[in-house]
C-alpha cells in the first residue's frame, strides 16, 4: 500500500516551516512582543543599579543573556499552544510522516521569528549597556549559538504542559534549570573576549551542547507531545 | 530472569515484596544510624585545624553523594517503564523524586552552615553548589509537572520525560568539579585505594552513607507502597486489604 503522495523528509520540513512563517506573519505581535519585552528588561536594569558607566560594563554580557532568557521563555508558549487548540497538533500526531522532522521544522521556524530577531538588536542593546567593544564577536557568536539551543530545549517544556491549563509558571520552573549551562558559557565567554582572552574552547562547548539539543531534542519533544495529547 | 521478574508486574505481587522487604531496610538502616551518629559525633577524632565542627560532615557528604544516586535510581526507573512498559516503575519513580529533593536542599543547608565556618562564607557560586541547586530545581520540577497532571499514569509519562532530560546535567555535575576548580576541594574519598582522609574519620563516614542508603531504601519502599495503593484504588486486591485494615 503506497501513500498517494508521499513527502520527501526536506519537502515536510520546509511545508511545516512555511506554514508557521505564515501563521507568525499574520500575528505579528507575537513577534514583535518578546522583542519589546527584551528592550524593556535591559532598560530596567541600568534604572535599578544606577547609570555608571564601568558598572554597566561589568553587568552588560549578563544582563543581555538573561533578559533574552526571560523573553525565550515568554515566546515559547505559543510554539505549539495554537496548534493543540485548534486540533492541527493531533492530525500532525496522526499523520505517518515522521514527527520529530515536523517538530524540529516547528521549532526552526520559532528560532527564526524570535532567536534572531534578538541577535539582530542585540548589538544595539550592547551599546546601550556600554559593552566593552572588543566583545561584540563574541556577544554575537553566543547568541547565534545560543539562542537555538533556547528553542531546542524550551521546545520540550513546552510539549510537556501544553496540555495543561496554567502551564505558563510551571514552564519556567522546568526550563530555567536547563538554560542555566548555556547562560554560564555564553557570559564567561563574552567575559573572556572583553579581557581580550580565548574564548574559543567556550564556544566549542556552546556548540556542543547546540548539537546535543539539536539531535536529541526533537525525540524529547516528540514524546512530550504524544504525552500531552493523549 | 523474566519469568523471574514476571511476576513482580502486577501490582500485588510488587506491593506485598515491598511490605516484606520494608522492616529490613528499615531496621538495618535505623541501626547503622545510631552506630554512624554516635561514632562520627563522639568517637571520632577532631580535625586538626576545623576542630570539631567538620563533624557535619557525616551528614552532609551521605546526603550529597546519594541525592545524586537517588536522581540515577529515578532515571533508571523511568527508563524501564518506557523501555520494557512496567507501569510498576513509575510509581518508584514518582516515589523517589521527593526524597531526593529533601537529601539535595539537605545537602546544600548543612553545606552553608559548614561552609560559613571552613570557608568563611555560607554560599560561593561555584560550580559544584551550583550544579547541586540546579539539581534541586531539578527535582522541584520533576515533582511540580507530578502534581499539575490528575491522571497520575500521565504524569509519570510527563515526568519521566524530564528526568530523562535532567540527566543530562549529571555527567556536568560530575566533572564541574574538574572543569572549575574553584573554592570547592576535589573529591576526597573516591579514590578508595589512597583516601586523603585518615581511616578513623573515614569509616564512620562510610557507615554513614550505608546507612543513608538503607535508609532511603526504606522511604522509597513505603512511598512505593502509597503509590501502588493509589493507582490501583479501584482494584479489588486494594478494597479488600482496606477492608482488612479496617476491621482490626
């Protein structure tokens, strides 16, 4: 018995990618709403420990990652929230094309509306915070870095409650925790490139840990969701 | 071994060799824990420059070195029910994860009274007290997703996931301590052939962590038991021992 047409693996995933581009660009506050929750908490902090320059300088790598932390986890919830209500989460479920394909396409496309656009401000929100200039590559490259393993990882919290009415807090209680290695290689790699020091062996572990997500994740994710579904 | 173990798949089978099993651990461990205290507490010689104080030791390290065991034994149990589909496992599963988040805070609050002392500060960020508080988050979580799901089979399936994902932060727990050498001090008594650690201090230590054991054991056991008896509420076995109980 042969499916009357049957999708290639790269066919599925670009199929599901487009389709949630096109979703997110009929939403767009859902795009734009993380970013400016983002461009907020970085403004609040210069406002609660005061505007000194070299402090500024100090806090600035710590301050930008958290915040993008925090904002990962406020884009999150809609990665799969609207596809469980209207009931396209289960035919996806149903469907005999392979599901951890589909999620990592429903994850990518998470990465491009919200993990990018905060690479792309970011550098704004460095001088802002009057980075030390010498660690703008670095800033750069841990967020490219970074902020996919955000989606990778956040994607599985997210599979695993949204079946559940209040699962926004419960979100962050299970996720946080698994964010904290990426947050402590990114800053001490930033760190490191503003003492004008090698930083590569902590981009070599963020890419690790970016690899590990990246294989692992999708099955996690997978699962979570025939859980959450049933 | 699985007609061996074929048997312990249904839930009386499993329920009554956890009652049988249960006043074992329980005793031996009760035993090694007055023989551990009293040994570590008063016979054990003092340290020479942290005096007595360093006497917490044989509580914190027992509680440290195991509230990892104790995510390991969870993992495993996890692992089984998703592999092999023993529903039985989840229950053990759901029946470790409180215990273990009680050795992890354990672990970090005699951790800060004894660091406050030796170190001259309760709390460092380094990376091994990070990783043990990430390890708490760890299990509040675990135990949180338990209690947001009322189908308790759901949950386990939901948890279990998490767990298996935690794992992932053991092995960076494990080697924090070579990645960051910071203010912690290396392991002391893992290398068992040369402990850097004089015999007298040592074996109560090691008393203590049997003890610890069992006595975890024992816990897991009675919670195991509660666990069974509420998934299977509506069986007849469960009714009839209620009813059993309920004449004495």
């Amino acid at each position: 018995m042969s499916a009357p047409q049957s999708l290639s693996y790269r066919q599925l995933f670009w199929q599901v990618m487009h389709r949630d581009l096109k979703v997110a660009v009929h939403n767009k506050g859902d795009i734009l709403n993380p970013l400016i929750f983002l461009v907020i908490v970085i403004t609040l902090f210069p406002l609660g420990v005061g505007p000194e320059t070299n402090l500024l300088t100090r806090i600035a790598p710590g301050i930008i990652w958290v915040a993008a932390l925090l904002s990962a986890l406020l884009s999150l919830e809609r990665l799969f929230k609207n596809d469980y209500s209207d009931g396209s989460l289960e035919q996806m479920l149903l469907s005999p094309q392979p599901l951890f394909i589909m999620v990592l396409a429903k994850i990518s496309a998470h990465w491009l509306l919200t993990g990018l656009p905060i690479i792309l401000i970011a550098p704004l929100l460095a001088l802002m915070l009057h980075m030390e200039p010498l660690a703008y590559p670095a800033l750069m490259i841990t967020l490219a870095l970074g902020t996919p393993v955000l989606s990778l990882i956040g994607a599985i919290g997210v599979a695993l409650t949204v079946g559940l009415k209040k699962g926004g807090v419960l979100l962050s209680l299970l996720i946080l925790p698994l964010y904290i290695p990426v947050l402590i290689f990114a800053t001490a790699a930033i760190e490191a490139a503003a003492l004008n020091m090698p930083y590569s062996g902590h981009i070599a572990i963020i890419s690790a840990l970016l690899v590990l997500a990246l294989t692992l994740s999708p099955f996690a994710v997978s699962a979570a969701l025939r859980v959450s579904t049933n | 071994m699985w007609k061996w173990l074929h048997p312990y798949a249904k839930p009386e089978r499993s329920y009554q060799l956890a009652s049988t099993l249960l006043p074992w651990f329980a005793i031996s461990s009760i035993v090694l824990l007055v023989i551990g205290a009293v040994w570590g507490l008063a016979f054990a010689p003092a340290e020479l420059y942290q005096k007595e104080y360093y006497r917490i030791i044989y509580i914190h390290v027992p509680s440290a070195t195991l509230s990892m065991s104790v995510y390991m034994a969870m993992a495993t149990a996890v692992l089984i029910s998703m592999v092999w589909q023993l529903k039985l496992a989840d229950a053990a599963a759901a029946a470790m994860a409180p215990i273990g988040a009680t050795l992890t805070a354990t672990a970090l609050i005699t951790g800060a009274i004894w660091g406050a002392p030796s170190w001259g500060t309760s709390w460092v960020w380094d990376a091994r007290l990070t990783s043990y508080l990430i390890l708490l988050f760890l299990y509040l979580g675990v135990i949180a997703l338990h209690n947001a799901f009322e189908d308790k089979a759901l949950a386990s399936r939901a948890a279990g996931i998490l767990t298996l994902v935690g794992v992932v932060n053991i092995p960076i727990i494990k080697y924090s301590v070579e990645w960051w050498n910071t203010l912690h001090q290396t392991a002391t008594i893992s290398k068992l052939s040369a402990p850097s650690m004089s015999s007298e201090m040592l074996w109560p230590l090691l008393t203590n962590i049997l003890a610890f054991a069992l006595m975890i054991g024992a816990l897991t056991l009675i919670r195991f038991k509660n666990e069974v008896l509420a998934r299977n509420a509506m069986r007849p076995w469960v009714r009839e021992l209620a009813a059993k109980v309920g004449d004495k």
